[in-house]
C-alpha cells in the first residue's frame, strides 16, 4: 500500500510540472523577416491547447517577428506578448487561409505591439475549463489588432464567457482594434477601462457582441470609443432580439447626418 501511495505521490507531482509550462518564441525577432509558426521557432516544440503558456517574445526581450501562412496547425494554450518591447512592427501575422487557435486567455499590456489578422483567430475559446480574457492595454505606442479576416473571441462554453477587454493593463495602456472592410470581430462579451482604447470600423467592417440588451447599453456607453472611418466619426448600433447581440457598424450615407447629430439607431427584428 505504501509504495502505491508514494508512486501516485510522484505521478501527481510530475503532472504539476508539465502543467503550465512557458514556451519562448525562438525564431526571428523584429525588425527581421518574420518566421512560420512552426517547432524550431518554438524551441522544438510545437504549441498546443491546453494549459501551457506561450511567449510572442525572446526569452532575451526582444519581440517575436512571427507568421502563419498554413491552414489547420496554429494552437496555442494563454498567448502572450506583453516583453516589455515597444514596437510599430508586426509581431504576428495570421495570413489569408491560416487559422490559430488559442485556449487560455490573450495578454497584451505593457508592450506595444501589432498582430494582422487576415485569416481567422478564435481566441480565448475556453475549452480547457476556465475563463479566458482578450487584453489590450499597451504603453506608448498602443497594442493594435488589425483585422481583415475573422476574429472571434468567443468561448465556446456557456459556463466560461470569454470577455474582449479593451484597455486591461496594469499601468493604464491603450488597444487599438481596426476592422477593415469586410473584417468580422465577435465577442461574448466586452468592457472598457480608461480613455485610449478605442475601436475603428471601416466602411463594411463589423463588430458583433452578445449580451443582450444589457450588453447594447455597455455599447451605448462607450459610444464615444467605437468610431467609423468616415468624417463624421458616427457608428451604428443594431440590437438583434432574436439572437441577443449587438452589431456595431459604419452607417449608410443616408443616416450619417442623424449620427453625427448624437442620435443612436436601434433595430429590433420582430418576432
């Protein structure tokens, strides 16, 4: 009996140091060319979901300069890349017809940083059992997600609601996100902290949050932070009642006259 108890004591043991350990990026790093996401620029391991932690950034500092170009082999655990560094350069590119996929959350403060999403990132998708967090809160200059493609941050799981966090720092840092024409940001659900962090949608971008109702005033709210690309700096707000989510969008020239006035359009499908 108690030499199974003492080797279930050293299973036990050896699980809790292969759980949650940090991977470096150990390819390129700004300003070079970026590298594919691949094991030798993970250090000879390949990232997967689970409860690892993986470092867009040299265990040295220096901010990874890193790309996926392949459909179907992107997976990370909590994806980091908050170095220390700040930069204007793309730290990560997600390329046309590439996917990545992270379980844990996404972490973005402290470093100024780009990613371009030109492909499809579902983030944060909770599938390891805990909640998961898209944060952006850089110093000068700010954390800027470029979105051509698809970006959600959606858990996936009723139980853990996955929360894109637009300002989340430890020191009072910014996020920018800009959604391209024909780009698509979801999220479960999202909140602000301080003044710089603000969303950009552009002529047939979109930003679409669940909620409910009570998620649309949260939009309503930060209204002065979700601004299009035309001069006027007016957006759309479109509550859908059927499916309990909120579509941010840039409005048709007809109705930028009302926006820019102060007004706030509401559209609720009928049932």
């Amino acid at each position: 009996m108690s030499k199974t108890l003492i080797s279930l004591v050293i299973v036990l043991a050896l699980a809790g140091v292969s759980s949650g350990a940090t991977q470096y990026w150990s390819g390129p790093v700004q300003p070079d060319a970026p590298g594919e996401w691949n094991a030798d620029n993970w250090g000879g391991i390949l990232p997967s979901l689970g409860a690892d932690i993986q470092r867009l950034y040299a265990s040295t500092g220096g901010l990874a300069s890193a790309k996926i170009t392949t459909s179907g082999v992107a997976k990370a655990g909590k994806l980091q890349n908050n170095g220390g560094a700040t930069s204007t350069l793309t730290c990560l590119l997600i390329d046309v017809g590439a996917d990545l996929e992270n379980n844990g959350s996404y972490e973005a403060y402290n470093v100024g940083s780009v990613v371009d999403v030109k492909g499809t990132w579902n983030a944060c998708t909770s599938t390891n059992g805990t909640t998961g967090t898209f944060k952006l809160g850089g110093k000068n200059p700010a954390v800027v997600v470029n979105v051509w493609g698809t970006l959600n941050v959606v858990s996936g799981n009723s139980t853990y609601k996955t929360k894109l966090a637009m300002g989340n720092t430890y020191t009072g840092g910014g996020g920018l996100i800009n959604i391209y024409d024909g780009g698509l940001v979801t999220a479960d659900t999202i909140g602000w902290s301080g003044t710089t962090n603000n969303i950009k949608i552009y002529d047939s971008g979109e930003l679409r949050v669940a909620g409910g109702w009570a998620m649309w005033q949260v939009l309503k709210a930060n209204i002065a932070k979700l601004y299009g690309d035309d001069v006027s700096g007016g957006v759309q707000l479109n509550y859908d009642a059927d499916t309990q989510t909120t579509s941010v969008i840039v409005p048709e020239p007809a109705t930028i006259a009302l926006l820019g006035a102060g007004s706030l359009m509401l559209l609720r499908r009928k049932r």
